[in-house]
C-alpha cells in the first residue's frame, strides 16, 4: 500500500483532514457496509473529533471536487459517507481487528504525519521567505524616506 494512495484518499472538510468510509474501506479491504456496521456497534468510541456524518451539501461537494468518484455505486450512496480523522482512523484499527486493519492504520498513520510535516516545513519556508522579504522592504523603505517625513532627522556632528 502506497503513501501517495493513502494521501490522496486524505481530504478537508469542516477544516479536518479525514478520511471517508468507502476509502477506508478499500484499504482496510471490507465492505463499506461491514466497516460502518462496526462502526455503529462501537458508537461510543466515536466522538465528533473523530468521525462525523458528512451532510448532502458536504457528499455534493466533496464528489464535485474528486475524480475518484467517477460513476459506479459510490456516486449515490444509500446512506452519506462517514468522514474519520486521524483519531477515527486509529479507533477504527481497534474495532475492525484484523491484521490487515492493523497494517493498513499503520500506513494511513504514516500519511497523515506526512502530511502535517509538510503542512509545517511549508509555513516554517513562507515565516523565513516573509520575514527577510519585509524585512527588506522596510530596510529599503527607511532608507529611502526623506528626514522629517516618517524618520527623525539625522543629527550631525
């Protein structure tokens, strides 16, 4: 199983990085009706931080933005998708015990940290790029301001 795979089965919504049922369940190779059945059974493991039901504005959206779900059975769903984050995902490795399961949590774990790694490294290159660009900017700012306007006249001695 492929991080770039998992990756990309990784989406945002209600500003969570999550995964749905049917991805999840191709990964974890289950039915998405077998996964969401445990699911309800262990209902109390499952708090609102780590699954939600998407709403039909949500699965309208989410399915105008994706091109993996092209036709077939997943475009109409009987019931909308269950949406897991990264906790969900955890949960859901203890609930569908299987060694396959376990493998498959380990791999998704893995792209998640991937993804929040380079979520940093990204913001940490834009602080460093921003700073030394206004740092520059102002540098030749109050350099090039005329004495009395914005800057104390220099005194000379």
């Amino acid at each position: 199983m492929e991080l770039t795979t998992i990756k990309n089965s990784i989406h945002e919504i209600r500003g969570k990085n999550i995964m749905l049922d049917m991805d999840l369940a191709k990964l974890y190779d289950v039915e998405t009706k077998a996964l969401k059945q445990a699911v309800r059974r262990n209902s109390n493991r499952f708090p609102e931080d780590f699954m939600f039901q998407l709403t039909k504005e949500e699965w309208v959206v989410q399915r105008s933005q994706s091109v993996t779900f092209e036709g077939g059975k997943g475009n109409h769903p009987k019931y909308l998708p269950f949406a897991f984050t990264e906790q969900g995902v955890a949960m859901l490795s203890a609930i569908l015990n299987s060694q396959r399961a376990i493998q498959a949590s380990i791999q998704i774990m893995r792209a998640f940290v991937m993804i929040r790694q380079w979520a940093i490294t990204l913001i940490a290159d834009f602080d460093t790029h921003a700073s030394a660009y206004y740092s520059a900017c102002f540098n030749s700012w109050w350099t090039e301001c005329p004495e009395g306007v914005y800057r104390r006249p220099t005194i000379k001695i």
